[in-house]
C-alpha cells in the first residue's frame, strides 16, 4: 500500500484489505496503521510516529460508561471534540499525483470498515472523517475535490448508520451507543456541506447527493426523524440530476402516503424535460408498487387517469409506458 511502484489501484484494495481485517481482536490494528499512514501522508502537523503508544487500562479514557475500547483509540478518542490535535489538518489537494490521489479515497473508504464486536463503529474512525469535514480546504486551488469530499461524506454515513438489530435494541436509549458521542458533530458537518454546496455548487452536485444519500439512511434507520421539505427542495429543476435523483428516490421512499407527493413524482414522469429523470422516476415509484399494496395502487391509477385527460400534445414521456411498467 505504501510502495509508490506498485500500481495503484493494487494500492487501493491493500487499503481496503487492511480496514477490513481490522477488530476486536487484533485490537483494530489495520485502523491505526491507516489512520496514521494518512496522517503521515496527507496531513499537516499531525502526530509524531511514537506517540500513538499503547495506554494502560487504568488510564484508558474509552473505558467510560462501561465502553470497552481498544488503547490506540483511547489515545485518539477525545471527549472534549474533533479537533485537529491528534490527525493534523489535512493538506489541500494539488493533484500533482493522481495515483496518491485515489489510494488517499482509499484510506477514507477503509476507515468506515472497522466495527466493534457488536457491528457498531468505532469511536476514533468517526472522529477522523469529522476532522477531514471540518477542516477540509480546498479554497485556494482551481481544481474541485468534489469526488474527495464525496468520499468523505458517504464514509461518514457508513459510521452513523448503525446496524438494525443495534437500533431496535437500543432505541431511545443514544448513550449506550458508544459511538453516539459524535452524532451530533457529523451531523452538522454535513449540514454545513450541505449548505455551502447550494450556495457553491460542486462538479455535478456530488457534495449534495453525499449528504442527502447520508439523510436518506439515517431516516431509512429512524436515526433521525423523515423531512420531506429537505427532499421537495433538492428536487427542483434548478439542481443536477445526481441531487434530485436521491431526492426522488427518498420522496418514493417516505412521500408515497400523501396525494401531493403523488401528484408531483407523476407531473415530474409527463412533463420533465431531462428524460433521465423521468426514466428513474418512473422505475423508482413502480418498483415501489411492487409490493401488496391495494390501496396505493388504486389511488396511483386514478391519478395517471387524471393526467392522461389532462396530457397535453406534446413530445414527451408517455403515461402508458408507466402504466405499463406498473401493471
């Protein structure tokens, strides 16, 4: 992984090899080896080689509220925030090396693998995407690290999604989550992206559909309550088809049981003019009605009755196509 003669992408899957046999076990190993390969490598005033050094048990301070870490999280492991201290600030990209480019979003993407014995993310890796959210900077160069950030975002995702059987266990009850504590941290992150991104938008909106592929999760989960406001928003015309395609995909999801939702996902399948999005949209809220659902599927057909009176003569995606992908 770190020899620059070896091909890169034999590079990238090293990478993701070493994340995926980091655990409990091995006392997450892989993890520290690639947080500290990309603090070395890809930060500025990160820590020195040895001073990620083993604690005792008696100073661990993951050991808190019964929470049983590894000691190199410990170390990383700060309660008082995300800051810098421990993985440096990141450098901005100058793309003078594409292949250390694509094993850097490697590294990114590893970190998400590592899980505890009960399938939760750990702790420290959440704090290092955080870290690389907060003070990421990439203002000076002419060149968009859209696709960086992308990474960055749907590997955060990846931790604060936590597993099913956790979520049904533990509802109600975040402070057995031992991950939780930066919860609240990543979310505002993505927030924040989220919202510069409207104002700047990035190479094909892939900042936005990051975050709202990470809202759309968390709300699949019930980690977070359903927005459907968030979704209408993002699927208006004036975005790129990568962010109003999650936004349509999540509207299938959770708007289904109000007429509205109906009527606009239908409007956007006659009248759209991006045919990619009318294709999607028509495939998205068919495989939806796919399930045993008389109901929906009676009010769906009075409404495509409704707009096929209503059709004008136009060039445009026929209803009987979608009639006919529905039946």
């Amino acid at each position: 992984m770190t020899d620059p003669r070896v091909y890169y992408r034999i590079q990238m899957e090293a990478a993701l090899a070493i994340a995926g046999g980091a655990n409990y076990i091995n006392d997450y190993l892989g993890l520290s080896y690639l947080q500290q390969y990309f603090t070395f490598k890809f930060c500025l005033g990160g820590v020195s080689k040895n001073s990620l050094v083993y604690l005792t048990s008696e100073e661990d301070p993951a050991k808190k509220n019964g929470a049983v870490l590894p000691s190199f999280i410990a170390r990383l492991y700060d309660e008082e925030g995300s800051g810098p201290s421990s993985i440096g600030v990141p450098k901005p990209h100058d793309f003078s090396k594409f292949t250390e480019y694509f094993v850097e979003r490697a590294l990114i993407a590893g970190t998400a693998l590592a899980r505890d014995e009960r399938g939760l993310p750990i702790p420290a890796a959440m704090k290092f995407l955080v870290g690389l959210l907060r003070y990421h900077d990439n203002s000076e160069n002419p060149f968009s690290d859209s696709y960086y950030l992308n990474d960055v975002i749907l590997a955060l995702g990846k931790c604060l999604q936590l597993p099913e059987s956790v979520i049904l266990l533990e509802r109600g009850d975040s402070k057995r989550y031992p991950s939780i504590y930066f919860f609240k941290e990543a979310m505002e992150e993505i927030s924040r992206h989220l919202d510069l991104d409207r104002e700047f938008h990035s190479h094909h909106g892939l900042v936005s559909a990051a975050c709202l592929e990470v809202l759309f999760s968390l709300q699949v989960t019930q980690q977070i309550p359903y927005d459907l406001k968030v979704f209408l928003d993002y699927s208006q015309p004036q975005f790129h088809f990568n962010v109003r395609r999650v936004s349509i995909k999540a509207l299938v999801k959770f708007g289904l049981s109000h007429a509205f939702v109906f009527k606009y996902l239908l409007y956007i399948i006659t009248s759209e003019p991006s045919r990619d999005l009318r294709l999607y949209t028509a495939k998205a809220l068919a495989q939806s009605l796919t399930s045993d659902n008389p109901g929906i599927q009676k009010q769906l057909q009075a409404l495509v009755t409704s707009i096929r009176e209503q059709q004008q003569k136009a060039n445009i995606f026929a209803t009987d196509d979608f009639v006919a992908l529905i039946k």
